[in-house]
C-alpha cells in the first residue's frame, strides 16, 4: 500500500498533542500556552480512530476477499509489535522507582495482562498510568477480529448499522449512568478516571468511528472516492465538529461532555481522518518520523520529562518556556534510543520469524 502522508501528519499532531498535555506534570508549559495543552488528551483519541481505520481496513480487506482469518499471523504480529517496547518501560518503571514521573505504580502483573484500565487505582498509584490506552488497544485487537468475522458472515448494511448504532447508543448510556452513580455516591473518590476515562467499555467510540470508515472503504470503495473528492469540506466539516467537542469538554468531567461529547469528538476525528487518507495530500517534512517514532515517544515521554525535571532542569540557568527545547530533545532522544534499538529489531525479528512482511500505510502502528 502507498504512504498517505495525511495519516502521518495527523500521528504526529497526536503524539506532540498528548506530549504537551502531560506537560502538567512538571508544571505545565505556562498560562500563554495553555489553550495547546488543556485539550492534549484528545490526541489519545486520535490514536483510537486510527487504529480502528488501520486494523479494521486490512481485517475486513480479507474478509472481503473471501480468505479465512488467520488469527495465528494476526495475534503474532500484534505481539511483537506491542510487546519488546512496552516490556523495557515497564521493566524500567519497575526495577528503577528513582525514574518514575509519580512515586507510586501499580503490581506489575496488572500491566503485563493490560488490565491497568479496569483495576487502577489512580488515587495512589499514577506512575505509568498512560499505558491504559495500550490496555484498550489491546482488548480490542483481541476481540475485533472475532466480532469482524460474525458480522461479515452475511453482510448487510442493516445488519452493520444496528451493531454500530447499538454500541454508541449503548456507550452513551453506559457513561450517562456511571456518572450519576459515582457522582452522588463517591464524589471523593477519582472515580472520573477510574470508572469512565479508562475502562475498554466507555471508550470505544473512537475505535468504532475508525472501524466504520474502514467498513465504508472496503465495502463501498465507490463512495469512499467520491467522499475523498472533497476532502477539503471534510476537514472543514471535522475542525467543526472537533470544535464543538472541545466546546463541550470546556468541563472534561461534566456529564453532558462524558455522554454525548465522545461520540460527537470521535465523528469530528473520523472526519480528519477520510480527508486526510487522500493520495493527494502533501508529505510535510518531520511528521513521517514522528508518526513511526509515535509509539515509543508515548511510552518513554514521562521518563523523560521527569528526567529533565529532577536533574537537568535545576542545573540550567533556563525557567518556564525556555526549557521547552531541553524538554523536546531529551523526550525525542529517548524515544528514538527506544524506537531504533528495541521498537525497529523486534520488528525485524517478528519478519524474521514469522510470515512475510506486509506493506503498511503511513500512519498506522505497524501491522
């Protein structure tokens, strides 16, 4: 498959996007820069879609064709994809506390069996906690391809309609319900990241958005074309409606935003990504090594950032926004270290080893 440099580009706004977020925990980036930083946890959601638009695309591209799911081949890529990079964070979270960005971590098993998102608690053990998207990721990696292949054993648009329109409508009332309960029962407790922010369940809508747009370009590929012939008004229309996302979620942790504000955030995203799947999109120079960097960047960026701030940042005669480039270069360092010497050959052992290498498209976690 060709490069789309559009995906690339939207990889990138994601990872820096999220980057900037956790910036809160060496004190943020300063007043001036804090409309670049509050919304930063949407580049996770960024991420969710475009999964759901990657995997999706080549799961059903197969079933499509008729070929039978080799679940083997899929679960064996997906390992060592995830897993040599993930194991050398957690192994350093572990074995080295002095390291972490907060003192305290969950047991190391909940990691290793990406349950961190359903079992964490996030009052006192914050360290490492951004690897619950991972955990998400992985729940659905696990059960799409099963879902894919009931679904598509008769197809229809109805069929697909009802199980989509189920699970969005079924999410809605799910977080609606979560917060009423928690918010008159447990209003103390962390119970926002806990029971709604994390778990597999009330985030899929991203996934979903990324699956269904995967759906539409394998199962109606004439109307994908004439879609992506006005890409301009489908970024327009997803600015929009991204705007009206982060109009909502001026309150993150209100309910109107936790019940309709992630499905209307994940049309928006959907909507960048269609416009930006387009041949003709213009590469911009630094995004195609930021998107493949992505992966590793997510998972060492707070050792990093903790690094400069315990014991590089004191040493500078540099304050507030001036560090920002001593921030960057050690976090793009580390992530490189871990992208090129353990993320790269993991890859290259898994071709090794396994089945022939497939092409990938720009933009995606390789597949």
């Amino acid at each position: 498959m060709p490069r789309l440099p559009g995906l690339d580009l939207l990889r990138s706004i994601a990872i820096v996007w999220v980057m900037c977020f956790h910036s809160f925990l060496i004190g943020g980036l300063g007043p001036d820069w804090t409309w670049l930083t509050r919304f930063g946890w949407m580049g996770v959601d960024i991420f969710f879609v475009l999964s759901g638009f990657l995997i999706g695309s080549q799961l059903l591209r197969k079933l499509q064709r008729g070929e039978a799911l080799q679940l083997r081949d899929f679960y064996w890529r997906r390992a060592w994809r995830i897993l040599p990079a993930f194991a050398v964070v957690l192994t350093v979270y572990v074995a080295f506390p002095v390291l972490r960005e907060e003192p305290d971590l969950e047991a190391w098993w909940q990691f290793a069996t990406f349950t961190l998102n359903l079992f964490i608690d996030y009052g006192h053990n914050q360290a490492f906690s951004h690897a619950w998207s991972l955990c998400v990721e992985e729940h659905f990696y696990l059960l799409f391809p099963l879902l894919a292949w009931w679904a598509t054993r008769r197809p229809s648009v109805a069929r697909i309609a009802t199980l989509f329109a189920a699970l969005v409508l079924g999410g809605i009332a799910l977080r609606t319900g979560i917060w009423l309960h928690f918010d008159a029962t447990q209003p103390q407790r962390p119970w926002f990241i806990e029971d709604l922010y994390y778990p597999t369940w009330t985030r899929l809508d991203g996934l979903l958005m990324g699956v269904l747009l995967a759906a539409l370009r394998v199962y109606r590929p004439q109307l994908w074309e004439r879609l992506q012939a006005r890409a301009m008004a489908l970024l327009l229309a997803g600015l929009a409606t991204v705007a009206l996302a982060i109009w909502l979620f001026q309150d993150r942790t209100g309910l109107v935003a936790n019940a309709v504000g992630w499905p209307l955030l994940s049309l928006g995203l959907g909507l960048l990504v269609l416009a930006a799947s387009t041949p003709r999109v213009w590469a911009i120079p630094g995004t195609g090594w930021l998107a493949a960097t992505s992966y590793s960047l997510y998972l060492s960026h707070k050792l990093a950032m903790h690094a400069v701030y315990a014991w590089i940042a004191p040493g500078l005669p540099l304050q507030g926004v001036a560090l920002f480039p001593v921030y960057a270069a050690v976090i793009l360092g580390v992530g490189a270290a871990l992208h090129h010497l353990v993320e790269k050959p993991g890859l290259q052992l898994r071709d090794r080893f396994g089945r022939a290498p497939r092409a990938v498209e720009a933009g995606s976690m390789p597949a």
